[in-house]
C-alpha cells in the first residue's frame, strides 16, 4: 500500500489558534452574519394587525424569538451537537452521510439528497439577497438608485473572480468581517440606550406571548427564522477552520448579533412608522455620516458571504461526485491550493440562477419570502441524520429522543411558517431544489440500474488467453501500456465487457494490462493505492483508495503510479520500440473508455426507464470521463458495449423450416 503525497493536504486545525478565529469569521460566519440586513424589516412586514398587540410587546416578542432561535437552533444543535459529528475533521450534511451511511438504513440516501439539494436551492437565494439588500441603502440618498443593475454587476464580478481563484482576497475576509461585527454591535448599542427595557427580550416569556396570542404568528416565525439560516453553512464549513475555532468565534458573532438585533428593535421604537416609507432598520440606526460607510461595509460583507456560499457549493458538489450523487465534472485549482477548487458548470450555472433571482423578485422584501423555505428541509434532514449518528455513537437514548422531539417539532414549526410564502416565491426555491433533487436521485440509481446488467467475470479465467495473446506478433501491437477503468467491488473481478474490449472486439495486443479501480472512503482525505500483479510482468490490478475530499484525476494519479512501478523495475522506463529506446523516449499509454448502450428496453420496468432516461439527460451535465480524470483526449479511445440481460440474449431462437435451392 503506497500513499500519493502532495496532494490532498489536509491541514490539521485541531487547536485553537488566533489564524483560526479570524479564518472562522472571515468564511464561516457571512451568511448568518449578514441576515440583519433583512430580518428586522421582515418581522415588521409581518405584523399584520397591529391592534392584537401593543407595537413594544410585538417588537420584544420578536426579539426575544430571535434570541432563542439562535440559542436553540445555531448555538446548541450546531455549535454544540453537530460540529462533534465531524468525519476526519468535515462537516455537512454529505459528510455526515457518510458517517452513517453504512447502518442498514438503505433509504437514508434520499434523506442525504434532499438535504443537499435544498441547500444548493438556497445558495442561489443567499447571495442575491444579502448583496441587494446591502445596496438598498443607497436608496436613503437616492430613491432613483438602480439597485437591480448593480447587484447583477457585483454578482458577475463575484463569480468571475472565482476562476483566477481567491487566496489573495480571501486573507483579507478576516478583518473585514471583524469590522463587520464590530460594526453591529456598537451602532446596536447606541440605541439600546434609549430603550434599555429592550433586554426583557431575553426572557423566553415575551416569545411564548408573542406566538400564542398574535394572529399572525405562523407568519412571524417565517420572518424570525431569518436569522438563523447561516447555521447549515456553518457545519458545512468545520473542514475549514476546525470546531475549536468556529465556536470561540461564535461567541463573539452572537453577541454582535444580539445588541445589533436589540438596537433595532430599540430604534423601531420610536421609528416605526419610516418602515413603511421604505428604510430599512438596519440602515436606520446608522448616524446619517455612517450610512455611506455602512452600506460599503455590507456591501463588502454579502460579497464575502456570497463567497463563502459560492466555495461551500463547490465543495459540496465535489463531494456529491465521490459518493455518486452527481456525474463527473472537471475542476480547476486556480490557486495552487486544494481547498480553493472551482467548478466551471457549477460557477456559471449558479450564476445564471442567481440573475434569474434578481431579475424576478427586483427588492429585497419580495426575495425574503423565497429565503428560507428549503434551508428548513436542509436542517430537517440534519435532524434526522443526526439521530442516526447520535445513536451509531451510543449516546443516552433519552437524550436522542429529547432531541429529535425538539427539533423535529421546531423545524417542521419553522417549515410550516415558510410554507405560506410557497405562493410569494417560496415555489422558485422549491423548484430548483427539486429539480437538483431529481437529478442526484435518477443518478445515484441509474449507477446501480447500470450495474444490475452489468456482467462480472474471474480474471484468472482469461489469464492464459492475455498471456498468449501478448505473444502473438500476428496481432498488430494496440500500445505499450494499455488502461482500463473498472467498477469491480471484488479484487479478482473485472467487467465482462473489459475482456470483450480486449480480446473480442479488436484483439489489443499490449505489453503490460491495467485495470484501474476508484474504491471509495470514508476518510475524506485518504489518498492511496494498492497492487494486485494478476500476472507478472503483463496485468495489474491497480486500487486508488480515495476520500470524499479527494477529487477524481485519475491521470494524474496513474502516471505517479507508473513512475514508481518504472522505479522499481516493475515496467520499463523507456519505450519497447528500438528506434525509440535509443532516444530514451518513454513508453506509450492509451485509456479505453467503454460507454454503455441499451438494447433490451423490454428488460426494464416503467420506474427504472423513467430513471435511466433522467440520467442520461443528467449525464450531459457532467464532463466527459476522461476529463474529468484529466486524460487528454489524444491518447483516449471511447468504445461502446451493449447493456444486455444474459437469460434473454443467450436464448436461442428455434428453426422452424430450413430451405435449400439449387439453381
């Protein structure tokens, strides 16, 4: 067992450490960090009758239902409970998938691609709303301000970047967010002065009152839930700054929240009635010579929080490929930098989705009825794969209970309150997210329909065959090295199409067979290879054990196997032919890459045509195989091979009548 350095390097951050703070809070903490651009003017908009209560219970209500939210749902089931649910040190809804997909639980996959759908749904929500709700307060000088066409302008700025890479911005993502933050919290203060009766919020009591007896409280929760919605990411993003630093930090990020929150609450206090003429409370507690600099500085953070989304959904995508959620695609590291990867598809297709947004909903308060409604679902299937993990890890019973009655209860509350938007936007999100959702289900089975026709055969059946084969000078020599990728779970297996490719269909005359094989694990991280010499000196069997983490550059990965085996001499170094040997030149390769057609549809049932018709329609998503292994196409031959039951085409038609003319 060899193991392949250099790559996928995975930093250890373990310990607490000031660069990990200031990490967390610069990649971490941008979503939820910019929901108070939002959530207070939400609330507002909610409250539909404002003769059920007086405006200062409301508001106090409000308030203390985001404190609690934030308690409950970010600081206990995240901070606290989720982030020890870490695999080698990642997080997210697939990673913990991966914790658990091993239990006997078959159908916990659809959990895993629900959740991991809906929250791509939501990554398209996020940076549209945070960017143009920053630039909504612009409208305090100007009302004329064309707040469409700039947040479409900075959006495209944002994804262009993505492909020179961002390791030169992102060191800087730290100290701005901490202005940020900072920023929050003291211009909160400055109006909790007025009103210090505004900390009452922080007794449970007035968020009790405010759901029980305000008529319009499933809608106010919807609102409230606002703030909260970061909290996914925040999971998602443990591989990055490690669990000691993302929760020191979000003592501070939780505290600049709150007094940001109380502060205007306070100011709505006395300001209620500007709501409705359009100011936004968050700009409203500004000084009138800090709303220029404010709306910079949340400029600046909704494009580090749109950032952060942007590279979570990279990762996630990546980590869907390895686990057969979604077809290849090819992926660049602009900076040299593993954890810095783009995905051109992903980039440009999020994009798109995005100016659609945009150009949809046009304000800010009309996108906030979209916002929330999958991050529900998302959180809801984190709930569920979390019990599993919680009981593969042998905790009390009592307490997994206690927990899965709270927050199934409180999530599906928050589900149902964001239900009622589906009408006012919520359907856009739901739609993409299903899409998305489809999509992962119709290519996760479609493998395993695939795989239920394919045929295995022992390769020590057609050993002697190969080893007579090579021999033969009457067979034009194919190449030198010769490369097959195979899906055989068993060492001594191999595709029975692989053999057909190789002695049936045009005999490939080599020197030395290959046979590749990608065996996944659940250390995202693992970066090896094993050898099995089926016969000396001519086949291979050649294992890359790979985590989740690890993407698929099968090429690459190869051609440091081959310089060892050249180094041990195992393989020649140079090429067989002479006139090349003299030169030193190396030895040739070729890959054959062996597409699947379909003949037999009568073999299928309607689900499974339904299922293999999505997946072909998803295959034109992904990249070609050798792409996305990062084989040139020049030295690649792509053959195709019928998908066939064997108890229908090995029958044999009976002859009815046999006749003979002689002419």
């Amino acid at each position: 067992m060899a193991d392949i350095t250099g790559v996928g390097h995975h930093i250890d951050l373990k310990k607490l450490t000031y660069v990990g703070v200031l990490v967390s809070l610069g990649i971490v903490f941008g979503d939820i960090g910019t929901s108070p651009l939002y959530v207070m003017k939400a609330i507002v908009n909610a409250r539909k009758d404002g003769s059920s209560m007086p405006f200062d219970e409301y508001i106090e209500g409000a308030l203390s239902c985001i404190i609690w939210t934030l308690t409950l749902q970010t600081t206990i089931k995240y901070v606290i409970i989720a982030l020890r649910a870490d695999n080698k040190g990642e997080g997210g809804i697939l990673s913990l998938y991966s914790l658990v997909k091993k239990l006997k639980k078959k159908w916990l996959y659809v959990v895993a691609i629900i959740g991991a759908s809906t929250l791509v749904a939501d990554s398209v929500i996020t940076p549209s709303l945070t960017v143009m709700s920053a630039i909504e307060g612009l409208k305090i000088y100007n009302p004329d301000t064309p707040v469409v066409y700039i947040t479409l302008f900075i959006l495209f700025i944002v994804f262009l970047v993505q492909q020179f890479g961002t390791s030169s911005i992102g060191k800087l993502f730290g100290p701005i967010m901490v202005t940020w933050f900072l920023a929050l919290g003291a211009f909160g203060s400055i109006h909790i002065i007025d009103h210090i009766e505004i900390f009452r919020a922080f007794n449970p009591v007035y968020a009790y009152n405010l759901i029980t007896h305000s008529p319009s409280a499933i809608v106010i929760m919807g609102a409230v839930f606002l703030c909260t919605t970061g909290a996914e990411a925040l999971y998602s993003d443990l591989g990055h700054c490690g669990a000691k630093n993302i929760r020191v930090s979000w003592i501070f990020v939780k505290s600049m929240l709150i007094l940001n929150y109380l502060g205007q609450g306070a100011w709505l206090l006395d300001n209620y009635q500007k709501v409705f003429t359009g100011v936004n409370p968050f700009f409203g507690i500004l000084p009138e010579w800090a709303v220029l600099p404010g709306v910079i500085l949340a400029t600046l953070a909704a494009i580090i929080a749109s950032q952060a989304v942007i590279t979570g959904s990279f990762t996630m995508f990546s980590e869907a490929m390895s686990i057969s959620f979604w077809p290849n695609q090819h992926i660049e590291y602009p900076s040299g930098n593993k954890g810095q990867m783009y995905i051109p598809k992903v980039n440009w297709g999020l994009m798109v989705l995005c100016f659609v947004v945009v150009l949809f909903f046009q304000e800010s308060e009309r996108m906030e009825a979209a916002y929330g409604l999958t991050i529900t679902i998302t959180m809801l299937m984190t709930t569920v794969l979390l019990l599993y993990w919680l009981g593969r890890s042998r905790v009390n019973k009592i307490f997994i209970i206690g927990f899965g009655i709270t927050y199934i209860l409180l999530e599906s509350g928050f589900f149902y309150a964001n239900v009622l938007k589906f009408m006012d936007g919520g359907w856009l999100t739901m739609v993409l997210g299903g899409f998305i959702a489809v999509c992962m289900y119709a290519w996760y089975n479609g493998r395993l329909i695939k795989a239920s026709f394919i045929n295995f055969v022992k390769i020590e059946r057609y050993v002697s065959i190969i080893k007579d084969m090579k021999l033969d000078e009457t067979i034009p020599k194919y190449c030198t090295n010769l490369a097959y990728l195979s899906r055989a779970k068993r060492n001594d297996e191999v595709e029975s199409k692989i053999i057909y490719s190789i002695i049936k269909k045009q005999p490939k005359r080599a020197d030395h067979y290959f046979i590749l094989s990608i065996i996944n694990q659940e250390d995202p991280y693992t970066f090896k290879y094993s050898i099995d010499e089926i016969l000396p000196g001519t086949i291979y069997k050649v294992n890359f054990l790979l985590g989740f983490k690890v993407d698929r550059r099968i090429n690459d990965y190869f051609n440091m196997v081959l310089k060892d085996l050249m180094a041990d001499g195992t393989i020649p170094k140079v090429s067989s032919h002479p006139s090349l040997r003299a030169h030193s030149v190396p030895p040739d390769l070729k890959y054959v890459i062996i597409d699947n057609t379909y003949i037999n549809d009568i073999l299928l049932n309607v689900k499974q045509k339904i299922t293999l018709n999505i997946y072909n329609f998803v295959k034109y998503i992904g990249s070609d195989d050798f792409k996305a292994w990062g084989v040139s196409s020049h030295n690649v031959v792509v053959e195709s091979a019928p998908l066939t039951d064997e108890a229908v085409s090995s029958r044999k038609i009976e002859q009815s009548v046999f006749i003979r003319h002689n002419f």
